[in-house]
C-alpha cells in the first residue's frame, strides 16, 4: 500500500513543483507587465492549429518535435538558408529576368480567353501556374489537365483542408496526432495527403534531373539551384520542397487576386472605366500593354492593390507565428512559444489609416486627400511592404515578382475585354452576383458568371497573330519531348 502511495503521489509532487516553477518563471519574466487579455489559466502557447497541421505536413517536423537544442538549431539553421534561396530567387533584380516569361504567359492567357471566354477562372488558374512553372520548374503549361498541374493542385486543396479543425481533431487537441489511427482514423488521411504531396514534389525534381542529363532542361530556378547548390549548403530535397513552396504559395494567392479583379470590376463598372481610359491614353490600340508601361499605370496597380485590400482572403486572420523569445507589445507581456495571428482584416480597416475601410475604393491610392496616399505614382501605390503581403522575418519574398506579374495580366485584360456581369437571357436583367468561398484557408471563390467581351476586333487580331508566333517560338524554347 506505501509502494502504490508512493506512485501515485510522486508524480503529483513532481507536477506541483512544476506548476509553482512555472508560475514563477512566468511572474519574473512578466516584470509588472499587463496580462494578454483573454482566457486566463493554462497556457495554450505551443498548440497554434497552424503549428500542428505544418508539422505533420512538413518532412521536417521530427527536427521541430525534438527538444534537443542542437537539432532545433539545424532547424533554423535550415530554415535561413531556405529564405536564402527564396530571396535569392524572387529578389527584385532576379525578378527582372522573368519579364519574357510574364509577358508571354499573360499573352496565352489573353489568347485562351478570345478562344473560351466562360472557361475565365481556369485560364486564369492556368495563368498563375503558368508563370511560376515556366519561372521555377522551367515546365510549359497548356491547359490544367497538365499531369504535374493536377497533382499541386489536389496537393494544395488538400493540405488548405488539413487546416480544418471539423476535419481535423488534431487542430483542437494536438495531442491526438499521436493516437493510433483506429481512434482518430484523421491521421491516417494526413499521411495519405502528405504521401501525395510528397509524391508531387519528386516527380518534378526527379524529372528535371533526368532534362538536365540529358540536356535538354530549359533554364529554370529549380536547374539554377541544383547547379549552385554548393553556395546554399542545403540538399536537393531541401531544394525540391523550397520550390514546392513556391508553386504551393505561389499560385493560389495570385489566381485568388485575379479573380478578385474580375469582381471588383463587375461590381465597380465606374472603377473598370477608369483603368481602361488609363490603359487606352498610355498605351493606345495598336500594341499590347508591357511592363515598361508599369510606372505610367498607378490605376491599374490601384484597383490591384485595393482588391488585394479589401479581400484580403490569403490570410484574413493572418499566418500564424510563433514567438522564439518573451516579448513585449504595448505593456503587455507574451511569453515565448505564444502563436500570434496578426488580424489583417482589422489592420487593413483601420480607421485611421482608411476612413472608409469597408468600402472598395482605389481611390484611396491616388488621391493626396487620403491618408494611404503617397507620391510619386510612377512608383505608388505598390505592393512593397503591404500588409496583405505578411510582416517580419516570414513575410512573403514574393510582393516585386506579385506586383509584375498582376500588373501587366491586370492591365492586358484591361486593354481587350470589358467584364460584366451576366446577363439572364429570359429576364434581360443581369445575374446578381453572390460570390461564397471554399471553406478552408485562403479559400478560392466557387465558381461565379461573368462575361468576357472583346472590346476591340483589331486587338483580337493582335492577341492571336502574336500568340501564334510567340508560341511557335516558344515550343522551340521550352519543350521537352
Ligand atoms: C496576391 C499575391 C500574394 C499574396 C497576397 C501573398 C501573401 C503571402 C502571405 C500573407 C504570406 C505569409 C507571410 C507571413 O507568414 O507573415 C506569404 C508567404 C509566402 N509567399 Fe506569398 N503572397 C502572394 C503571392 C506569392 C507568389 C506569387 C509567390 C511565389 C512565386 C509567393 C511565395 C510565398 C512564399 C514562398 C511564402 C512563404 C515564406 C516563408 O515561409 O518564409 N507568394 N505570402
């Protein structure tokens, strides 16, 4: 009977002294300062839902689970040298390199939407992977039924729905990702979907080598990597998942951006006038917009941005971080290890910096009456250093390469085609537009009509004759087999 009084009330001891350590530590590291507003008690720190998910998705994770110091700091150092790599290659002078291949991508795009005007999210979806294959993979998309493309694309929905807590238990009580699958069968689709993501990733990467090998790989940041890789001191798998990053935050934000276009400007008709008028003076009808134009179109780079404003769906309650030291904010006191999410649909409506938050409105941008306002508009309003684009250390590298590649897509569609809403044959009247989410992260808009309407028949004569031939010209470059 002592020996099982023993057992049982060591452990409550060892837990009591923990508990009085803790609240301790807790008080000297506080110094007086303010509690977090907020449920009091235990300390939720290390269980963000962010944190949970990316760790079982991540190939890395056994390194974030362990708690010995010297593997987390392999991890960070890592994590450096991955940042390393995505600056290296999305920096702005690298961006610069890539104007051929936005140019031309967004002219496919112009081309498949003359072809199949109802078909307007996946050409746009096409788009946006267009670029960052071409870019990063040096691969040609055709259309979306491209093998690679429909792979990243169920990889991606799946790992948006691996967010969700209704799916996902883990996301609410991270420890039952530990449980066996015959309690929380959950886990067993998490491994399934990290399987195939993991499938996704090697397919491109093996397949470059062999390109490479056999010299016949275009230009691409992936092949530029695996022929640098000594100055990165990372491995080729850490390369492949670095690239993975890529298509995986670079595609869905963009595409989410354009299609937030299309409804800015079915709602606004008074807003798409005013950057067609912009485009037409600075461009007029016998060429198509480029980037050269990019610093005489701050209307374009307006509704850009104010779209991106006003839905900012990449991250309504912003990516979540983790705090790698205590801190303090404002005389409150956050522990390390706390998950922060900066609420970017309050920081992009707040009142003093937009009086009139909730309403879209680019003017905002242009105007030297509003507090947004910067001069001069060759180079404002831009996406450098935007909220939207996240903040600190894990903002996204990606705003220069966004900003180019929105704005001549932005400005093109602009320059060929009026967007309107639809029109219910039988009434006359237009549809009305009642536009829903999927409901994950960063969610994509469900599919919604809008009409794309040629303005001008000599610019369809442009769009195809330089689409033939720059696609002729392009299989000649790009293709492989
Ligand atoms: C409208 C377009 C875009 C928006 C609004 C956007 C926004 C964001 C946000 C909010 C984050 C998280 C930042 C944080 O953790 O604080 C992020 C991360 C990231 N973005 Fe973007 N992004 C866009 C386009 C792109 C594009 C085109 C690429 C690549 C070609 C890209 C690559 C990345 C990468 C690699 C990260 C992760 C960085 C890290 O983990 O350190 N993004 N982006």
């Amino acid at each position: 009977m002592d020996r099982l009084a023993t057992f049982v009330f060591l452990p409550f001891a060892g837990l009591a002294l923990w508990y009085i350590y803790s609240t301790f530590a807790y008080r000297i590291r506080r110094h007086g300062a303010k509690e977090v507003p907020g449920p009091k008690g235990t300390h939720f720190s290390n269980n963000g839902i962010g944190n949970t998910v990316i760790s079982s998705l991540s190939r890395y994770s056994a390194s974030i689970k362990s708690c010995s110091i010297l593997r987390k700091l392999r991890t960070i150092y890592t994590w450096r040298q991955h940042r390393k790599l995505l600056h290296t290659v999305l920096s702005a002078p690298a961006t610069v390199r890539y104007e051929p291949s936005i140019e031309l991508e967004t002219l496919y795009t112009l081309d498949d939407l003359l072809t199949s005007p109802e078909k307007f999210s996946d050409h746009l979806e096409r788009y946006a992977f267009g670029i960052v294959f071409r870019v990063g993979l040096g691969r040609r998309v055709h259309d979306l039924n491209d093998y690679v493309v429909q792979e990243s694309i169920i990889g991606m929905d799946e790992i948006h729905k691996a967010f969700r807590p209704d799916l996902f238990a883990c996301n609410i009580w991270p420890l039952l990702l530990h449980a066996p699958d015959w309690l929380v069968p959950s886990n067993k689709t998490l491994r399934k979907y990290l399987a195939r993501l993991e499938g996704s990733i090697y397919l491109v990467q093996s397949d470059l080598k062999a390109r490479i090998k056999d010299g016949s790989a275009p230009e691409s940041l992936q092949k530029w990597f695996l022929e640098h890789i000594h100055e990165f001191d990372l491995t080729e798998e850490h390369g492949a998942w670095v690239f993975q990053s890529l298509v995986g935050a670079g595609t869905r934000s963009p595409y989410n951006a354009m299609m937030q276009y299309v409804i800015n400007m079915m709602e606004h008709p008074d807003w798409q006038r005013k950057v067609q008028e912009e485009v037409d003076r600075v461009v007029g009808k016998d060429r198509l917009p480029n980037l050269k134009d990019l610093p005489n179109l701050p209307t374009v780079r307006a509704v850009i941005k104010e779209g991106i404003r006003y839905r900012s769906i990449v991250a309504e309650i912003g990516v979540p971080h983790k705090l790698d030291k205590d801190d303090f904010y404002k005389g409150y006191f956050i522990p390390k290890g706390t998950i922060l999410h900066a609420n970017y649909s309050a920081i992009l409506s707040d009142r003093e910096l937009y009086p009139d938050g909730p309403v879209y409105n680019p003017a905002r941008w242009l105007d030297p009456s509003y507090p947004t306002y910067k001069e001069p508009l060759m180079s404002y309003p831009s996406l450098q250093g935007f909220t939207s684009f996240g903040y600190g250390r894990r903002a996204c590298p990606a705003a220069n390469f966004t900003e180019r590649t929105l704005t001549v897509m932005v400005a093109r569609l602009a320059w060929a085609f009026n967007i309107r809403k639809a029109v219910d044959p039988e009434t006359k009247m237009e549809v009305p537009l009642d536009i829903n989410y999927e409901p994950t992260t960063n969610p994509k808009p469900l599919a919604f009509p809008a009409v794309f309407e040629v303005r001008d028949q000599e610019k369809t004569g442009i769009i195809r004759v330089e689409a033939a031939r720059e696609s002729a010209r392009d299989s000649l470059r790009t293709e492989i087999d």
